[in-house]
C-alpha cells in the first residue's frame, strides 16, 4: 500500500447500536481449531468434545462416613480388626465381617468383605477393658444405637457416575473443579479449542509509555494498552504488545500488517475512534484498516466512541528483505483476522472492549450463542441520568440489592477521560438517546461489567436490614454471572443458582428455586452463583450479619455467628503487686 498520495477517508458509515455491533461481531467469529493439550495447561479452555467416564465412580464399594463397617442387624458386635485406614485392601488383610462382628473404616475406605453398612462414630459406643497400663487402646466391642439397614452410609460402585458416562459436555469451559473430575478418572490429555491471541498498539503522537516523563504539554502516558493488557492477562489470554505508533500511515500499515500475521486479534486505541470523522477531514487509522481488509462495522452511535471500527483482514506474508526471510503467520489462527479500533478516552475504552472485544475472544474460545455476551439485569436507579440527543450514553453505576430490587447509583462526572467513574462501577447503564434525563426511580437495564475494572457486583439487603456483600471473583471476562439471592432480573445465562434461607422464588435458565422454610431462614444462608460461561463466581468479602440470623454460610464455609461479643475490657487495668521483699531462692 502506499499512503503518499491517497486522499483521505470519506466514507461515510452507518452507526449502529451496541446490540448490532455485538450481533455482528459474533456472526464474523468462529471457534478455533481443536488440540489436545495436558489437563493441567487446560483451565479456563472449552471443550471441543464431550469427556466420558472412563469406569464407575467410585469404583469399589467405599465408606460414607467414618464409623464401623458392619452387616445390618444387631445392637452388640465384636471388634476383631485392627482400623483399615483409607487406602487399605481389606482382602489381603483375610477380613471377613459376619454378623457377630465390625471393623472400623474411615470414610473414603473399602467396604470389607461381608459388610453392608456403616454406623457413623456417633452412634457407636466402644467397649474397652481396663487393664494393668489403663485403658486398651482398640475396644473389644461396640454398643450400637439405632436401627441400620442394608446399604446405610455405602458408596455403592458406579452410584456417583457410571462407566462411560458423559461427565463434561462439548462447550463447557474447564474450572477448577472440572480438572479434579477429570483427573479421578486418570484423564491427562483434552481436546480443547485453541486459545486466540491478541496483538495490541496505541496509535497517536500524544502518547508515552508509563515510564517515561511527559516532556511536552499535551503528551499524556499511554494508561489503556496497560489496562487492556492487564485486563487480558486475567483473562488468561497471550496478548503481544507493540507499543506506541506515531501517526504515520507507513508506520501504523506496517505496525497492523505485524499484528494480523501473529495474532487472531488485533486492537489498535487512538484518539480518532472518540469521534466519527464525517466528512470533515481525514482519519489515518481507518484509512489504513479501509486498504488492509474490509470495515464491516465503521461506527457505533456511543457518545466518545462513535469512531470505533471492526474490520476482517486475510494477513499477508509480506517480503523477504535483506535483514531476513519473508515473515511467519500464525498456523491454525482465526482466519480472516479481527481488527478493531477503540478510542483512547480511558473510562470508555475498557467498556467498550468489555462490550465488543470480549464476546470476540470467548467465541474463539468455543463458547457458544449469546453466553458470549455480558448479563444484563433490571435495575431502579437512583440518580437522574443525563441523556444525549443522538446517541447512546455508557453511564457507569454501581449496582446494589437493596429494599427487596437492584438499584443502581451513579458514580459521578462521568467525562469520557475520568478514569474514576469505573472505579467504583460494576455495570453500565446504556441511557438511550432523547435529550432529556432519565430520572431517579425508573427502572433501566444495566450491563454487568467485570470486577477487574475496580467495581464488585454486591449482594445486598439480606435477612430484614442486614446485608451481606458478596464480591464477585471472576477470570477476566470469563466470568459475567450475577447474584444470588436476587429474585428479579437474573440474566438467562445463569444456569444454576442456590440459595438457602430467605423465602423466594427464583427463576433462571437452569431451573427454579422454590420457597425455603423459617427454619432454614434462622439456621443458615447460601449464595452461590454458577455461570455456564466460567463456573462459580461469588464469593465471600464482607459480612455485616443481622442480629436475628443464627449464622451465614456463603458458598459452603462455616457459619458465623450472628453476633460477636468482644471480651471485656476493664475500666482500670490494675498492675500484680509488687513484692517488699525478693525470696532468697531455693537450693
């Protein structure tokens, strides 16, 4: 390409709501291609095939509790075995369990020979004889309490997940837990698809790298490429950065050309996607990227981000020079590549990556339809919002659950540079064009975005005027699930959700949660969130518990008391006395 004599852009593009522009990044994004990788490089990866058992779970017959190992029947059985610890063959130890008799097992352990049944510890008394050093050690007999049946506390074979059973489906992105599931059943190797990479640039004369001084007015560090960079490493994606280009169009063609041949995505933050151009002079990024592919989105109607652009480019080989060969190309990358253009303005150009950017990497990824998509909730809010005459406003909130419903509060000047207003935000309110407001009181609809940018999605408002905060611990973008304990406005992408205590009625894509007794309300709370996206999000940060709970439980942890009374302080701290005379010591 040569810029030297090509005359400026005057295209004019059509703007389009951030609902199309996500609709049409997505038509444009496939999955990768698929590889085996070690189970232990697969987190955070999608399954390109469903996994199987490959035998029972478990499979041998295991204790469910740690108790005695008994067959059914009887209140008074003879201990003639030493304990048989976990991971002991009672086989090759000639136990035989009649019904005369037990042995102890703990939970986990194989079911001895003969045995049907265990009785936990705490409905065993153990008989010991005292002898000349005291007690013994092992009993000579239990007293059983209760009547136990055929079956009681056993983990039969296969009664977890049988042989050849479907554990993980095609699509689920692998956590924690499902690594665990898979390395029970010894599987080392997954067919996962390949993670995108993505290449990054900032182009403008105005920008130098974080640890450089500003030699000049008007010159400003380049905070987005840090941030994105940041924001995608907690992703788990490899992203390439290259740096800060001028703007000359030989320099920022060659700087693109770099990035689609080594990267599925490429980002290029520059001041001329704040604005749409018209036909009011040129713009030297889109030129670039209108020679290099195809712009199929070259606006957006989003006030302070109206320029922002998606092309699809085929990356070139390039020639070979005297400094070396031609250039390599990424093997089994997106093809065609994924271009966009941010503005630079720094409290837009997360969310705007957020919005777009992030739905492009998790359907590389594999996931599918609009789990891509970040949750949108309803929420009240609390603020007049300021509303554009043309275009839609990314008005940054924090959102709360408070008073029975989600409220929504701004967090204050919101001017496109004001890093600030996202560091408290946990959604985005996306106020609609009019030129009036939006005032206090009406119901909106919120986007979620990612705690990474500073904010934390809260639960709020449980258990008559107390409240518990739930911060949401997400994997970059991986993760847009919401709360529980929500009874309205739960986004439909979440597919599982639990709560226990407060009498309501939730509804959501994997199911419904009926109403809970008083007697749970008074005995413990659950939260737990599942995305089907990235898995469970919430957890604990702070609680501020009501003095009418009997305890809280979040995510399975211990209760914890309703209320702590801290030990008495006395109002004179009186001093030991002081003896007149030291004792001489003793011999």
């Amino acid at each position: 390409m040569d810029f030297r004599s090509r005359a400026t852009s005057k295209t004019i593009y059509t703007a389009h709501a951030i609902s199309k522009a996500q609709e049409l990044v997505l038509s444009l994004t496939r999955p990768l291609q698929a590889q085996l990788v070690p189970l232990h490089d697969a987190l955070h990866a999608t399954l390109a095939e469903a996994v199987k058992s490959t035998s029972p779970l478990p499979t041998f017959a295991t204790a469910g509790v740690t108790g005695y190992a008994v067959k059914a029947g009887g209140s008074s059985k003879e201990v003639e075995f030493a304990p048989l610890d976990a991971g002991v063959d009672p086989s090759k130890l000639a136990v035989d369990i009649t019904a005369n008799n037990a042995v102890k097992v703990v939970v986990g352990g194989v079911m001895p020979h003969g045995s049907n049944a265990v009785v936990p510890m705490s409905s065993v008394t153990e008989n010991r004889t005292l002898g000349a050093g005291g007690f013994d050690s092992r009993p000579e007999s239990i007293s059983i309490k209760g009547n136990w049946k055929d079956g009681d506390n056993v983990r039969q074979i296969g009664s977890d997940i049988a042989e050849d059973q479907e554990i993980l489906p095609s699509g689920h992105v692998i956590n924690p837990t499902s690594i665990g599931l898979m390395a029970s059943f010894g599987i080392f190797l997954v067919r996962v698809h390949l993670q995108p990479t993505i290449g990054i640039f900032s182009v403008g004369d105005e920008f130098v790298e974080i640890g450089e001084a500003l030699h000049n007015r008007g010159q400003v560090r380049d905070c987005n490429k840090t941030m994105l960079n940041s924001m995608f490493t907690q992703m788990r994606v490899a992203c390439n950065d290259y740096g800060i280009v001028p703007m000359n169009s030989r320099l920022i063609e060659e700087k693109f050309a770099e990035a689609c041949r080594k990267n599925d995505i490429v980002i290029a933050i520059t001041a001329e996607a704040n604005q749409a151009d018209d036909d009011e002079g040129g713009n030297v990024v889109k030129e670039v990227v209108e020679e290099a592919g195809k712009v199929q989105l070259g606006r957006i109607s989003v006030l302070d981000a109206e320029g922002t652009t998606v092309t699809t480019c085929m990356p070139s080989r390039g020639a070979a020079t005297k400094f070396g060969p031609r250039p390599s190309i990424r093997e089994n990358g997106h093809s065609p590549r994924i271009c966009f253009t941010v503005p630079s303005n720094a409290a837009i150009c997360p969310i705007i990556t957020q919005l777009l950017i992030a739905p492009c990497i998790k359907k590389m990824r594999g996931v599918e339809g609009n789990d891509c998509l970040p949750v949108v909730c309803k929420a009240v809010v609390k603020d007049d919002l300021a509303q554009h005459k043309a275009l839609t406003v990314l008005h940054r909130v924090n959102v709360k659950y408070s008073g029975g419903r989600l409220e929504a509060k701004s967090t204050g000047d919101q001017s496109a540079t004001r890093m600030l207003s996202l560091l408290n935000a946990n959604a985005v309110v996306m106020v609609p064009p009019g030129g009036g407001k939006v005032k206090s009181g009406n119901s909106v609809d919120c986007c979620l975005i990612d705690s990474g940018l500073g904010g934390s999605v809260e639960a709020m408002g449980l258990l008559g005027g107390g409240e518990v905060k739930v911060a949401v611990s997400s994997n970059g973008f991986a993760s847009s699930g919401f709360l529980s304990g929500v009874a309205n406005g739960v986004a439909n992408r979440v597919s599982s959700m639990r709560i226990t205590g407060k009498p309501s009625q939730i509804k959501a894509a994997g199911g419904s949660i009926g109403e809970e007794s008083e007697e749970d309300l008074a005995r413990e709370r659950v939260v737990s969130v599942v995305d089907r996206g990235f898995g469970v999000i919430a957890v604990p940060e702070t609680l501020a518990i009501p003095a009418k709970s009997a305890g809280i439980v979040l995510g399975g942890g211990a209760p914890v008391p309703s209320k702590v009374v801290p030990p008495p302080v006395p109002s004179k701290v009186v001093p030991p006395p002081i003896p007149s005379k030291v004792p001489p010591p003793i011999p």
